[in-house]
C-alpha cells in the first residue's frame, strides 16, 4: 500500500455463494454506502466522490474513485479541565495542569481556553494523525457487512475445519485494491487479494487483476459476468422488449413486471433470454392464474397481444448464452405445462360449486385466536358496510348489492386456486362470481375489496366496491387495535399501515360525506365483548382507549400521506392539529392554507394569531364573546366593528366548504388586529374591561382558526 496521500481508485469485493435473489440489489447498495461512508468518517474520501456498486448473485462489490492512501493530519481541540482548575489566583498553572499535560507529552503553549457555555474551559491544541487506508478500509469493512440487511443469517465453517463464521452466505473470496496494489483487509477468514471469478459455466474460472480499473471489464469480457446490477438490468430489460416486439406481442405494464425484473437480475450474471410457448387451451383460464404461476414459481415474463389479451408465448431470462438453446427452451416448456394444467384444473373444480355455498367452510378458517374465524369476521364486515350506506343515505337496491359483495368478498378463500396462489384471492371470487351470473358491480367489488393494496394502487371501481373496501380496512383496523395489536416499531405483520392509507385514501379520494369518529366507532361496534383483550377489567373501556389510539394512528399516517403529495410540514399541521372529523374536506383546508400563507397578510395576521394563542392560555375563564359597548379604545372599538363586519361573511363562506374564501376574507383584518396591538393593552386595570377585550381576542381566535390554525405559519 502507497505510504503518502496519492488518491486511487479502490475497489473491494467479496466473492460469495448465491446470495438471495429478492435482497441482492438491496445488500449491493448497503455494502457499497457502507464502505463509502466508513471512509468519509475517516478522512480518506469525499462524500461526493464517484461510487459504483456491483452486485451479481455471487458476489458484492464496490469501486470508488479518488480515496486517498492516507488521510490528512487535521488538528482538534481536547478538552482538559476548567480553566478555575487550571490555573490558580495568580494566573499560574496548577499542579492537576501540570500533571495532564506530562500526561499528555504536551506544554502550556499547546493550550487554548474557550468559553463552552457558563465556564471557560482550557483545551489542548493536539494534532491527530491521518488514518491509514488499510486501518481505515479494514473498520469500514466490518462496519458495512454488520449493517447488511440480511433477512437470515447462516453459520458455516471455515476451510481450517476448526472456526465457524456467519454471513448471508458462505464466502470464498475477498478482493481489495487501490489502484494496483493490495489493500491488506481481512473477513470471515479471508484474506484479500487481487484475483476475480468468472461465470461458473461460460467464463474464466480465475483472472488477476493488474488494477482497480480493469474489474467491470475483465468480468465481462474474460469471466462472462456483467457485473453491474443496473447494466445488467437495462440489458435484460432490452432483449425481453426486443424479443416481446418480434413475437408481435407486448410485456404488458412496465409496472406489473418491475418486480420480476429485479428478481431475475438477481438470478442471472451473463443475461440471454429466449422464447418459449404453451397450449393455447390453456388461455381459458383467466389470465390472472397463468401470469402469476408463470411469473412465481418459473420466473417467466408472460407475453400480452397487441390487440389484448394473454399470448400462448412467454419469455425465459436464461444465464446461459447458447448457439443452440432447444433444450433449454423445451426443458422449460415441459416444467411450465403441468403448472398451466394444475391451473386449469383448479379453475374448473371450483367452478362447480358457488361462492355462497362455500361461506359455511369460512367458519373453520381462523382468522384470529381471538376475534375467531372468517364467517364471524365477515359478519362484522356486513355489519359495517350496511352502517355506512345508511350513513350515506343509499337506496334498497344499492344496499343489497353492498351486502351480497360484503357476504361474497372472503368466499374464495376456500377455493382450491386461491389456496395455491393465496395472491389471487379476491381475484379469483370475481371470475367465479361472473361465472355464476352474479351482477358484474358485485363482481368487481369483490375483487376490489382489498384495494387499495399498495402506495399508488387504483381505488375500487363503483361506490360498492368502495363500501365494501371501507367496511373491510375498518374491521381489520379496529379488531387488532382492540387486541392491542397494533404496529410497533418496523414491525406491522398485519399491515396495518397499509389498512390506514387505505382507509385514508378511500374516504378522501371519494369524498366520503362520513366523521372519522362515527367511522371508528362503527368498527369497534362490532366486536363483541367477550372477545376484546380481558387486560383492563372493563372491556368497553379498552374499546374507547384503543379507539383514540386508532384515531391518532390513522392522523400520523395522514400526516405522511399529505407529505408526500407535497404538502409543506408547517401546512399539514397547521391542518391537522385541529384534528378535523371531515377527512374528505382536508385537501380543500390545505389548498386554502396555502392560498392564504401568498397573501400579503398572512405572516402578520400568522404572528398576531399566534400571540393571540399564548395570551389566551395565561388567562383563565375566558368566554369567547364580548360586548362592542365596553370597548373604551379606539382601536379596540375599529376592531370589533371590523369583525362584526367580517366574520358573518367569513363564516358563511366556511360552512359552505369555501375555505380559501373564508381565509381571504379573513385577511382583511390584518390591519385592525395590528392596530390593537399597537394601541390597546389587553390587561387593563379594569377586571371588566381586561375580560372584554380577552373575549374579543377569543371570539377572534375562534374565527381565525376554523380552517387551520393559523399560527402554525408563523416563523
């Protein structure tokens, strides 16, 4: 290793068996930044400096350009005692100085004193010594491989037979290079060193490296690998859409195949892909069943008709690059019918008995040890649901088709197909209800009732859907919060956060006319008591805890969720801190936060309210009311009237949901609320007339704050 400061190119790799596929990508970037950012911390790189990250399913690595072979020198401040200690009256050092700084091999004139705060404190001017790249490299290293986001660990031996270490995978190679020498580091009992591997079939097994530069190169050209995940990608992604455009076909989405796309990425070092085909009989399966038997258990990307529909022809990402690949292809072909056929199968079995016969078989499904089995949690879903069209005032016949979705939407849960692919439950009740001529909005609400299942997924299709979706996420969210099951820390099995953005994004979206509370209390209506958490003695006062408890869940989530549609903090909370029960009325409140916070006035009147809200909580008692014939000032008496001409206005603009109007004309008090700051002292020596000003100031505070509290925009 270079002995002065020379900026190199480095590289490390360790060279492993194969690592799992749905991490890889995962644990490339983690091993990468972590090596980064160890060596930033020790002065041996910038933090803007170039990284590459290499991730193959054998092997992590990292190139980065410009890391010094060791670190400059840089002087720090070593706090020794107070200078009260230090010295004595006659401003000479003290024996406990003396004493630390033979300790220290230092003198008085490497000393400086600094005020920290209420004392002044007497420092040592040290110079600390640059780290070494090895020292430096060898910590980072260690560092970055304990932070891995490794799902499980395993334990293997070493190649001594006599010590045991424990990683992802087993590990049989570690490189480390700066520039063209050896960086002498060590893990899992390896010791690293300059040689490479190639592809286990179509490369060179072993390739010496002469520099850090040549490693991406040489692996692709002598070792047959591609070592970068992100090249490796792109190449994968343009021969499946070449091949897909001279089928005459199509991928489909580019979303419903990202997924499998990092996943075979994973699996493959030299991509090639070919074109196999299946039995068109198959195809009356609906396609749902043939993708996901296709895309899950074999890795295949299905082919979709230009004109619609599901192809008969499907694409392989094969890690062998082959002149002749029948026989990959026809091995491939032959593994992949008898899956279509189990899919045929099962879809006809089913077809032969209907979605209501199967509800009584939902009773010996548990759903919960303690809220019991599918049968009583649909039951509950029912219950909801009818609740909340009677809440939103709809007729008979949409009632019935809310209940029949309701009653229907778990019934494929005892279906053979669904119990092979539990991915296609919902999907599989709405082919089987079309089947049996159920009305295609029931249908469809089936189906839908899981929506939305992800960040950015649709919304159910019809307003039955919607119910039925709501009813659902409420039950869920309400039997686990009463079981006290509710999300802790990363950990949230049932994916609760998941049912709350649901529930968010369908009242809002849909403009749902519904009180959060009312929602809520619905949900947990429905749990009977004998199954609610005998942790409290009285289980109705469990339910009311868990019911604020879920109440201020589902505002963190929205508090988020606002966040991410690129609403500022101070905006959101301005909002939320009133904690509104109109959730589909929240938009319209910040859109009119924001309007507001433009206007000329809003930081005055911000800063006013904000001063208005800490004089309020000094006084106690205070009515929010006031009598205009007890104003004695000027400036009091304009403001009152000023109100008194505003505020009916205002509020009438309020409560028909024109906020940004509300607030607009709201604005145009900012120059009498200034005055009577200017002028008036609100705590006159008068019990009589403080009290009156203090119920004009609430009386204005109230009014200010019915869209949002306005003082959380002031700086």
């Amino acid at each position: 290793m270079s002995s002065d400061s020379k900026k190199e190119l480095l590289l490390v790799e360790l060279f492993t068996e194969e690592l799992p596929p749905k991490v890889l990508k995962k644990l490339g970037d983690a091993f990468a930044s972590g090596i980064h950012a160890g060596l930033i911390s020790r002065g041996l790189v910038a933090a803007d400096a170039k990284v590459e990250m290499f991730a193959t399913p054998r092997r992590l690595a990292v190139r980065i350009a410009d890391v010094a072979g060791i670190a400059d020198d840089r002087a720090e401040l070593k706090k020794l005692m107070p200078v009260k200690v230090a010295f004595d009256a006659a401003g000479n050092p003290t024996p406990a100085l003396q004493k630390r700084l033979e300790k220290e091999s230092a003198t008085l004139a490497n000393t400086v004193r600094k005020v920290d705060g209420a004392d002044e404190l007497v420092y040592l001017d040290v110079t600390i010594k640059g780290a070494w790249l090895r020292d430096a490299l060898q910590a980072a290293l260690l560092d970055s491989m304990a932070k891995l986001p490794i799902p499980k660990m395993m334990t293997y031996q070493l190649a001594n037979g006599l010590d045991s270490v424990q990683f992802v995978r087993p590990a049989h190679g570690l490189v480390a290079m700066h520039g063209a020498e050896v960086v002498a580091v060590e893990t899992l009992g390896l010791h690293a060193g300059n040689v490479i591997h190639g592809h286990r079939f179509q490369g060179e097994k072993t390739m010496t490296l002469a520099h850090a530069s040549e490693y991406e190169s040489c692996l692709e050209k002598d070792g047959g690998v591609i070592a970068s995940f992100k090249k490796r990608r792109h190449e994968i992604e343009r021969l499946l859409i070449a091949h897909a455009e001279q089928c005459g076909d199509t991928l489909g989405e580019r979303s419903e195949y990202l997924a499998l796309l990092d996943e075979v990425t994973a699996l493959v070092e030299l991509p090639t892909v070919y074109v196999g085909k299946f039995e068109r009989e198959f195809l009356e399966v609906p396609a749902e069943c043939l993708t996901l038997t296709m895309k899950l258990n074999q890795k295949y990307f299905p082919l979709h008709l230009s004109e619609g529909g599901l192809s008969s022809r499907f694409l392989i990402v094969s890690n062998m690059r082959l002149d002749d690949a029948r026989n990959i292809v026809e091995g491939n072909q032959r593994v992949v019918r008898p899956r279509l056929a189990d899919a045929r199968f099962f879809f006809n079995t089913d077809k032969k008995t209907k979605l209501v016969d199967r509800l009584p078989k939902l009773a010996s499904v548990v759903y919960h040890n303690k809220l019991g089995s599918q049968g009583e949690r649909v039951e509950r879903v029912r219950a909801i649901a009818k609740a909340i069209c009677e809440l939103t005032n709809q007729d008979a016949v949409f009632q019935a088709s809310v209940d029949q979705a309701a009653q229907l939407a778990k019934a494929d849960l005892v279906t053979d197909m669904v119990g092979e692919f539990p991915e296609l439950q919902g999907t599989m009740g709405k082919y089987y209800a079309l089947n049996e001529g159920i009305d295609a909005v029931v249908a469809e609400a089936i189906e839908d009732h899981y929506k939305p299942k992800f960040a950015g997924d649709t919304l159910p299709r019809s307003q039955v859907g919607v119910i039925v979706a709501l009813a659902d996420k409420l039950e869920t969210l309400a039997g686990l919060f009463a079981m006290g099951q509710q999300p802790t820390g990363d950990k949230d099995p049932f994916a609760l956060r998941r049912h709350a953005l649901g529930v968010l994004r369908l009242i809002m979206e849909e403009r749902l006319p519904l009180k959060l509370e009312n929602l809520l209390k619905l949900g947990f209506d429905t749990i009977p008591p004998e199954l609610v958490s005998t942790d409290l003695e009285e289980g109705d006062a469990l339910i009311s805890f868990q019911q604020i408890q879920l109440e201020r869940f589902l505002f963190e989530r929205l508090n988020g969720l606002l966040r991410d549609q690129a609403f500022t903090a101070q905006e959101v909370d301005a909002v939320l801190s009133l904690k509104p029960d109109r959730l589909e009325k929240v938009k319209d409140r910040l859109n009119a936060v924001r309007t507001f916070a433009a206007l000329p006035e809003a930081p005055s009147l911000a800063a006013a309210n904000k001063r208005i809200g800490n004089i309020l909580k000094k006084a106690d008692g205070v009515k929010e009311a006031y009598d205009k014939s007890l104003t004695t000032e000027v400036a009091e008496t304009a403001l009152a009237v000023a109100m008194e001409s505003v505020v009916p206005h205002a509020k009438a603009q309020f409560d028909r949901g024109d906020y940004t109007a509300s607030l607009t004309s709201l604005a145009t008090l900012r120059e009498p609320v200034d005055t009577f700051f200017e002028k008036v002292m609100v705590n006159a020596d008068d019990p009589a007339i403080r009290a009156n000003r203090l119920g004009l100031l609430a009386t204005l505070h109230r009014e200010m704050n019915r869209v949002a509290d306005l003082s959380k925009l002031a700086a």
